[in-house]
C-alpha cells in the first residue's frame, strides 16, 4: 500500500504531527499511540488543574461560566454539570455532517493538542479519543458553525458529546461486518462497541475538549497534502500540453529563474524541464518561425511557482498549528508564567487567545486565491488546445475526430471555464466578522469557513487540470507517432491512457474526467511521475 497506505502506528508526543501523518490516520486508518513522555505531561497538567480546583480560587474554564458569564462562579458541587453541560449546549451546529476523513482528522488533532500537556485534562480522556480512533467510532459531526474563535466550538462539541455517551456515532464495521456503516448509534451504546463506559467529565476537561482549532487545522492538513499533489499535476499538465501544442520549453531555462530566484518559481521550472527531458516532440520544432508562446504556456513557472509558494506558507502554519496548545485558558507551572496569573503556588492558569484561528485562515484564504490561479491557467491552456482560433494546425477543433459533426471535449471546457469561475466567486471569509456571546468574543476568524472555500476551490482545480490532462493526452493523438514524449510526459500521457481512451466518436466524458481527477488525489500521479524521473 506505500507509505499513505502504510499500517505503522502514528506516534502522538503533541510535537511532531504532520500533514502526512494526519492524512495517514483520517483516510488509511493508521493506528495512533500516546508516548509515555506525552502521557506524563498530561498528568502533571491534571495535576495542577486539581490544585487549582482545591484551592478554590475562581479560574475561567474551571469553576466559572463561558464567555459573556464569566463572572459566574460555579459550586464545587456543580462542576461536573457544568462542563457536561457545556458540551450539550454548544453541540448546536447546522448543516449536513462532515465527512469520515474530516471527522478523523479532528480526533487526532485534538487528541495531539492535548497530548502537548497544557490542557489539564485526565489520561483517561485520552485514552478514550485513542480507542475511538483505532476502534474506528466516529461521531456524527455538524459540518457547519464554527467562527474559528473559541475555537471551532460547534463541530468539536458534537465530537465530544460521544465521550459523556451522548450525540451519535457511527462504528465501523457495524452489525454486518462489512467495514461500510452508516447507521448512526447512541453515543453510550457506540462507546460500548470498544469496551468504553461514558466519562463523567471533570473541571476544565469540557471546554479543553471543545476549545481549538481542529476543524480548521484537520482540513488544512489534508488540503496541504491534496493541493501539492494538485501543483505537480498541474505542472504535468502544463508540460504536457506544451508538448503536444508545439509549445517551447526555453521559459524554463534556468537562467530565467537564476535572475528571479523565487523558489516556487524555480521549482517549477525545474519540474517542467524534468518533464519534458529527452522529448522528441520538442526538438522536432526547437527552430521554428514562432517567436514566443502565449502566456498560459510562457508563465508557467511563474504562476506554478507562486502557487506553491502560497501552499507552502499555509503548511508552515498547518505544521506549527498541529503541534500547539489551541484551547483556553491553559496550565503551566508556576515558575514559568506571569505572578500575576490565576493559580497556585504550583499551577498557573492562563487565559488568553490560542484558540483564535486567524493564522490559518488567512492563509487558508490566501490557498484559495492561488489554487483559484492554477486553475485559471489550466482552463486557459485547454482552450488554447480545443479552440480552432488559437489551436496549432496539426489539431482538429476540439479535439473532435469528425468535427462539425461531433464536439469533441469542447464542453469539458465549458465546464471548466465554470469551475473557474465558481472558484472566483468564493468569498474570503477571513475578512468577516460576526460578534457574538454579547460581545465578549467581538472579533472572530472565520476559520472553518476559510477551510471549507479552499476545499472547495481545490477540488474545482483538480477537475479543471484532469480536463487539461484529457485535452492534452488526446492532443497527443494528432502528433506524429514517429516522436516520443519527454521522460516525465510520456509517463503521464501513459497514465492517462490507462483509464482514458482517444476519442473514437463522442462520448460522456464526466467520468473520463473524474477518473484522472482520482490519479491526482490519491496521489497516482505524483507516485508515477517521480518513478519516471529518478
């Protein structure tokens, strides 16, 4: 199965989680363990939330309300009630649930935060989001609510209401056996399916479970890993249909990028030469009439490489927010925190705004603009390839074997010219804002909201370079059989022909489409491409 397949345990210490591997346990099922360094951290931090606790001193999160009722102190009596309560109150999401692998994707992410050992929460609810996880229970999760400050307080509560054996799940396999549940179980009686009894939650384990970003940061990292597979598959793409349109590769001649060394813009460039290395097609025309290529195919690299620049400032924060301590307020040790703070001679209890989801949803947006790009230059370089005004003569218009008669791929243009434009019309949600719990949490991120657009956009991309993929493979069959394709191209022609075959008439092509939009995300592409390149 390779490494996305791979059945090694991941590893939880809250320090070293990556997009990959939380990719590996969302979609592959991966099985998670907590370190034992990670599972002492957590201990002591529970430690010092019971002093605080006994030392009776009001602490938000604690023995307090939330948000505008913080003044409110709770009897110690009353501290159990108030954290259950807390999650059934805020399990007030809307929308339909999320899908397995997001819901996943927050488990573990969760799971790794408290992992860090600043949350106060007892080892045995982590232990809980452990068995859930590799016993495969998944609670049923509203995909829609979050404000990305407080957290994503609304999806992560639904998620936690199964650990106090209320809310829903589903467990896999189910009655049948058959690994594909749907049914939706009683969160008691789901838990019961690992051997697990409810939690009776105690102070501060409610809001450290509901407070963070792990909506947000899930998506984002399966995004990271999607949307770079996505930019190789583009520049592919891009390559390939130089190729096939008689396109020139000297604009990714190193000493253009050696001039402007941006690094995407190198990679990229790099990437294309690789690409199109030894490739018979090109050298057929090195010396031809024609000066310059049009844009779509000149800037390549320049507007590849900006993407993945864009992708790789969204990983950076995706990395640094999976391995950080996201809810509020969080424990330290006296020594190490303000004298001023809330606390004890042994625990300090900080309040302040980790969970605040602006630094990924900034970039989250910012994603979504770049991924918005690649796509727009994909669709160009497609009509490029179909459009009987601007294609090469060796090309039918739209590709159609009898054209007039038949269209050829002359609406999966339209389609992506959609897609794009779709794309466009997505707002930014990070530029919004929405006060809420009577203006004590006056600015909020947006966050989720941010995600939800860039997995939008990203999947509108992905179709619009398959399409490219398409028209580029089926240009290919207008080219003369006597040139072979470049090292890389010829590889990803091959691929595409493994699940496309040329027009021999029109046809549907929705699912010609689709099937080369599924090399791209499960990686396919990029696992042929670096074959045919070492």
């Amino acid at each position: 199965m390779g490494e996305r397949g791979s059945n090694d345990p991941v590893r939880i210490d809250g320090e070293t989680l990556t997009p990959r591997d939380v990719e590996r346990v969302a979609r592959f099922d991966a099985p998670v363990t907590v370190t034992d360094e990670a599972r002492e951290r957590v201990e002591l931090a529970r430690e010092r939330i019971a002093d605080v606790v006994a030392s009776g001193e009001p602490v938000y999160g604690v023995n307090t309300g939330f948000g505008e009722l913080v003044d409110e102190q709770i009897p110690p009596d009353e501290l159990e009630r108030l954290q259950h309560n807390l999650l059934r109150s805020h399990a007030s999401g809307a929308g339909e649930p999320l899908e397995r692998e997001a819901v996943r994707a927050m488990l573990v992410t969760r799971l790794n935060a408290l992992a860090k050992g600043y949350s106060g929460v007892r080892p045995i609810v982590v232990d809980h989001l452990v068995t859930m996880l590799n016993e495969r229970i998944h609670p049923v999760v509203r995909s829609r609510g979050s404000l990305g400050a407080s957290g994503d307080l609304a999806p992560l509560a639904h998620m936690a209401l199964v650990l106090i054996g209320e809310g829903e799940a589903i467990v896999e396999p189910d009655d049948a056996g058959d690994g594909n549940a749907t049914r939706r179980h009683p969160g008691d009686e789901a838990l019961a399916t690992a051997g697990l009894d409810p939690l009776s939650l105690a102070p501060k384990e409610g809001l450290a479970l509901i407070n963070g970003t792990q909506l947000t940061v899930g998506l984002a990292a399966l995004l990271t890993v999607d949307a770079e597979r996505t930019v190789e598959a583009a520049d592919a793409a891009g390559a390939l249909t130089t190729e096939v349109t008689m396109g020139s590769t000297v604009p990714s001649h190193p000493a253009l990028t050696a001039v402007r060394p941006h690094p995407g813009h190198e990679e990229s460039a790099e990437q294309i030469r690789a690409l199109t290395a030894d490739s018979e097609i090109v050298e057929s025309h090195r010396n031809c009439d024609r000066v310059q290529d049009a844009y779509s195919l000149r800037c390549q690299p320049q507007v590849h490489g900006a993407v993945r620049e864009a992708l790789s400032h969204l990983r950076e924060a995706v990395e640094r927010e999976l391995n950080s301590a996201t809810d509020n307020p969080l424990v330290f040790d006296a020594d190490d925190a303000d004298p001023r703070a809330s606390g004890t001679d042994r625990a300090a209890v900080l309040s302040g705004g980790n969970f605040h989801g602006e630094p990924l949803a900034l970039r989250l947006d910012y994603a979504t603009s770049a991924l918005t790009e690649l796509a727009a230059i994909s669709e160009r370089r497609i009509d490029r390839t179909l459009n009987p005004n601007l294609q090469e003569p060796h090309l039918p218009p739209f590709l159609a074997v009898e054209s007039g008669v038949e269209s050829g791929y002359m609406i999966a243009q339209y389609t992506a010219a959609s897609l794009v434009n779709e794309n466009r019309s997505l707002g930014r949600p990070s530029m919004d804002n929405t006060p809420v719990s009577g203006g004590q949490e006056d600015h909020v991120s947006m966050s989720a909201q941010s995600a939800a657009h860039a997995k939008t956009a990203l999947g509108n991309a992905r179709h619009v370079i398959a399409t490219e993929l398409c028209t580029a493979a089926e240009a290919a069959e207008y080219v003369d059989d006597a040139l072979t394709h470049g090292r890389g191209t010829g590889a990803v022609y091959d691929l595409v022909r493994d699940v496309v075959p040329p027009l021999d008439g029109d046809r549907p092509l929705t699912d010609d489409v689709e099937a080369v939009a599924e090399l791209i995300a499960d990686g396919t592409v990029d696992d042929r491409i670096d074959s045919a390149l070492e």
